[in-house]
C-alpha cells in the first residue's frame, strides 16, 4: 500500500508549480487552442488528397472522414545505431495494428539520430547535443501537416528521446506513445570492456585486442547493455508514463517485445478523440507531463543512478510544457531519494540483469510504496495513476499480454536491486556543487565515499586530447584536479569527455588523488572519478573557471556541495580573462551549420538550449 506523499517530494513540487504558475497557465492555453483548432477533416479537399494520395484504398477511404483516427509515426530509424536498427519493420507492423483497432497509421517523418558512441572524441560529437533541438525541430515538422489524432515516437539514445519529447510537447493537444525497441542481449561484461580500456590507455593491450573487446560488447541489434544517457532515457519515459508499462527492457525481435509494439499501437488509437478520447481513458501528452510527472522523473533518475546527461535533458523538456526546473530541485529531491540500482557503471551489472531482478516495475513498487512518487496522475495507459507501472509484461495465451504485479519485499537480486528499506546508499546518485568556480553537478553513486573530497593543485587544459597528451607523458602521476575549458555549449558544443575516463581511472587506481572539473559535459555512464560537469556560467561566457592557472589548489567536495578555488580573494579578483577558444571547432564535421547554435544556447542548468518557448525561463 502506497504511504502518503513524502514531505520534501510534495514541497519541491509544490514550488516548482508556483515557479511555473504563469509559464504553465500559458502552455496550457496555447493547448487548448490547438485543441479546438480542425484538423483533418478540415483541411481543404487539395490539402487532404494530399495526405493520403499514397494510401492504399481501404486506408484512404478512412481518411476522407472524420471518423477513423489518423496515427503519425515518428521515426528515428537508421540501421547504424544499433539500438534504432530494429524500428526498421516497426511501420509496417504497426500500421497493421492500427488497422485492426480501426485507425490509419502513417509515417509523418523521420529525426537524424546520431551515435555518441561513434563520434565521441572526434569532431562530430560536438554536434551531439544540439542534434536534440534538431530532432525537437524535425519533430515539429513532421506532425506540422495537421492530420493526426495521436502519435507515436519510435526512438531510444541519447539526444532522440529528450528531442522527441520537446517536439511532441509542442503538439501536446495530441496523445502520444512513446515506443522502444529494447536493450540488445548481454555479451562481454561492461567491467571487463573498462578494463580492456584502461589496459590500452596504459599501453599494455594493443588496438586489435581493444577492438574484440569492444565487438563483444557492442554486439547486435539493440540499446548498450550498460545504464548510461539512452537507457536512462527509457527509464525516465516508463516512470512519467509515456511508455506501457514494463515495456523499457525487453529485448528486441522477440515476441513479447512485438506484444508490447502492438499494445502501444491498439492504445493510442483508444487515446483519440475519435475512440473517446479522455472519457476513454486517453490524455494528451501535454497534460500527462505537468510538475508532477517532471518531480517523478527526476525520482527515478535519482533512485537509479542514471546519466548526468539529464540533468540538461529533463530542465529542456520541461520548458517545452512551461514548467521551470532548477538544479536545486534535483539536489532537494536527491537528498531523501534512496539508490535502488546498482547497473554499470554503479555497479557491475547491465540493463538485462536489472530487468531480470525486478527491473523498472519493481523500481517503480518500492518508491510508491514510501510515498516517493506521485501515484494519482495520467499515463497513457489510463488514469489509474502509476499503480499499473508496478506490473512487468508477460505473454498470454495466442501472443496476448498480462501483466503480473511485481513483489513488494524484495527484488529477484538483491546485488542490482534494492528495496527502500535497505538501499544501496540513503541518498541519489546526484549532488549539485557550487562555489567561487561557478555552479556544477556531480555523478556520486559510482564514486567510493574516500573519493568524494578531493583536494589537489590544478592542471588546466583546453582540450581532452591536451590531457590524453599529458597523461601518455606521466605529467599527471600525482594528485591533480584536471580543468578542462571551453567545453560548454557555446564554446564547442559541449562534446562528452568520455575518452578522459580510462586515464583518470588509471591515476586513481595508482592510489592519487583525482578528479575532474568542466564546463562540458561526461559520459551518461560517469564512473568511479568524481567529476565536477556542466559548470556554468561556462568559461566562453566568462564564468570562473577561465581564472584558473595551473597549480591552483582546487577543493571539490561532493559531501558539502562545494567547488573552490583556494586562493586568496584578492589575488582571484585581479585575474582578468583566459585567452581565447580556438576556432578549431568553428569548421569541418558539419560545424559550420551550427554556428547560430553556439551563439544562441542558453545555459546548462535551463538544457544548454537553442529553443526560445514563448513560456520558457530566462
């Protein structure tokens, strides 16, 4: 039985819906407009044979109507990304279902979606995180044509889930599923890849035996294994009720994952206006993800350890529904959130061993059951609140689906999961940092509490291939805190440092003290390093961090929130600016295109966004 709401869950969210009163009434309003505005069967008799001059004749004929519901797919297919690789049959298949619940499905258009696996620490991952708002504007572009009564967004990694989320919420008057396609089978354990990694970071394995590694880990159709920014993502679309429930981590091409895509087609047919639309259980997105929803997202983020990479993501996608997040509404919620998970990098299991411990369900159960999340709220999967998200999926007789509640006193592994009586660690898995170097967010659940302070002179750099130079040179074989400027978004385009992790990893099993301190961004899968990230103001914009010089004595101490330079005040107001950034990240990869995104990005803690909503935070 679900206690009653806990104190400090019910203040955050109640200052956040005073915060966001006028924003929120706002996007409400333009809600209801485009609610009542015709769609379809309004368009004029060119506009509409238009839309469905290429519909075979049974779906046509439904169209020239109002009475049959027109579905838009959303789509980030391509076949490189191994995770998006199996949304290639998902049209198909799901325009056959959407048939049979008596609707028309049809593909509105597709989103780029680029692999952070592929460009990180080369040029292109500095389009990365601006490819979010590309794919929110490609979003909005495809359901601009104003046919479709509901929606359903095929995507999983990093940038492609919060980007879909902002496009859909600018159609929020329309209801919309999210649909994954599940994580790939376990192959080579995440520890073992990160010590194949740190092995050729040393020079003791050469490319060839790195690259096996990585093949067996990277291995077929599929999300990584490991619980990093796009698995964090399918977590965060189960416990805001976007997703069926359960549906987050069943492996793809497998029957009951092809239940789970059918369900979500049969259900968001029943979500339109044309099937009863809310009288039947329905609720446009943009009513389903209000204060309450964002609170119990960042619940779940905190309860199991996922990616720093929201803590952009989720304030960006609440500005979509004009609801304004802080990062001390993360650090305020972190600090009665217990861990529940331990997947890698907090721990050394991956994403299928978590499902098979009771996964999201039993997640869901535990933090319900203390009173953690906000229970009574809209999913779609009807307004019976959260409580059916406590169920994992099954098969039934002749390919159906049941759900079968999940247990409530203890996980199917008590190493991955944890119940809230006994948790892995009291508090969340983030800490937000403040001081004299500006405002920055920590990953602590993979860090040993020794490693949480760390006090040691600085070595300041303008790039991670300065640092992957220096350490090769044995120039960091002491205690160090590693500066790496001019990585925010206005800089460069805040590009992961993830190929900084096996060297900091290497100095800290050398028994120094280390750490690192950005104003870019780490891996989603931030390991056992204390990081200091996403630091802002950043340095481009003349934030604090720019007045470092090597040597510094930094303090960064994850256990009081603070981030300092110790030098004497007099000295640190004298310091004027850093040289200028290169121009290296101005041209080549494409970067040319994105220059009017430099220029305009807002900062870290609103999403590092280009998007200006009429309702949005300053």
């Amino acid at each position: 039985m679900s206690q009653s709401l806990n104190a400090i869950i019910a203040r955050v969210t109640d200052r956040i819906a005073e915060r966001s009163r006028d924003s929120r009434a706002a996007y409400l309003s333009r809600l209801d407009k485009a609610s009542a505005r015709p769609r379809r069967q309004k368009l004029g008799c060119a506009n509409l044979a238009h839309a469905f001059a290429a519909c075979p004749a049974g779906d046509k004929e439904g169209l020239r109507g109002d009475v049959v519901p027109s579905i838009g797919i959303v789509t980030a297919y391509n076949d490189m990304l191994s995770a998006h690789q199996p949304y290639e049959r998902y049209p198909a298949f799901i325009k056959e279902s959407v048939r049979a619940a008596g609707g028309v499905a049809q593909v509105a258009g597709g989103v780029p979606a680029m692999c952070d696996g592929v460009t990180q620490g080369y040029e292109g991952m500095e389009l990365s995180l601006f490819s979010r708002d590309v794919i929110a504007l490609a979003t909005g572009v495809a359901l601009s044509h104003a046919t479709f009564d509901g929606v359903l967004c095929l995507g999983i990694c990093d940038k492609i889930v919060p980007g879909l989320m902002i496009g859909a919420l600018t159609f929020g008057h329309l209801p919309t599923i999210f649909v994954p396609a599940g994580p790939m089978p376990s192959g080579l354990s995440n520890a073992d890849k990160a010590k194949a990694r740190q092995l050729y970071a040393q020079g003791k394995i050469g490319r060839d035996e790195l690259l096996e590694a990585e093949a067996q880990s990277y291995h077929s159709p599929g999300t990584c294994t490991f619980y990093g920014t796009a698995n964090t993502n399918q977590m965060l679309m189960e416990i805001m009720g976007l997703h069926l429930p359960g549906a987050s981590f069943v492996n793809p091409n497998t029957p009951l994952r092809e239940a789970l895509t059918d369900a979500a087609a049969r259900r968001v047919v029943a979500m339109t206006a044309q099937k009863g639309g809310a009288e039947g259980g329905g609720t446009p997105i943009g009513r389903i993800v209000d204060e309450r929803a964002m609170v119990n997202g960042i619940v779940g983020l905190l309860a199991t350890g996922g990616s720093t990479n929201h803590t952009l993501h989720i304030p960006a996608i609440a500005a979509a529904a004009g609801i304004q997040l802080t990062w001390q509404d993360f650090a305020d919620l972190s600090a009665v959130v217990p861990l529940l998970a331990r997947v890698y990098p907090n721990g050394s299991a991956d994403v299928n061993r978590f499902h098979q411990a009771g996964g999201m369900p039993f997640v869901i159960g535990q933090l319900l059951d203390a009173g953690l999340l906000h229970a009574d709220l809209p999913t779609v999967w009807g307004d019976g609140g959260l409580e059916p998200y406590r169920a994992m999926p099954e098969l039934a007789g002749e390919g159906g689906l049941a759900w079968r509640r999940s247990p409530t006193d203890k996980s199917g592994d008590a190493s991955v999961v944890a119940t809230v009586a006994s948790p892995f660690a009291a508090e969340g898995g983030l800490r937000v940092l403040d001081g004299n170097l500006g405002r920055g967010v920590i990953k602590v659940s993979a860090v040993k509490p020794e490693h949480r302070v760390i006090e040691a002179p600085a070595r300041v750099f303008d790039t991670q291939e300065a640092v992957q130079a220096a350490f090769r040179a044995g120039e960091l074989d002491r205690d160090v805190v590693v500066v790496v400027r001019y990585q925010g978004p206005g800089a460069n385009g805040m590009p992961e440092l993830h190929k900084l992790t096996p060297p900091l990893g290497v100095l800290q099993d050398k028994g120094f003290k280390v750490a690192l301190v950005t104003d870019g961004r780490m891996s989603g899968a931030s390991g056992k390093v204390p990081a200091a990230i996403h630091v802002t103001p950043e340095v481009k914009a003349g934030g604090p961090l720019g007045r470092l010089r090597d040597g510094d004595l930094v303090r960064l101490d994850a256990e009081t929130g603070r981030l300092e330079a110790l030098v004497e005040a007099e000295e640190w107001d004298s310091r004027g600016a850093p040289p200028p950034a290169s121009e290296d990240s101005e041209h080549g990869c494409g970067r040319e295109l994105f220059g009017l995104f430099r220029n305009a990005v807002s900062g870290a803690e609103v999403g590092a966004s280009v998007l200006q909503f009429p309702y949005r935070q300053g």
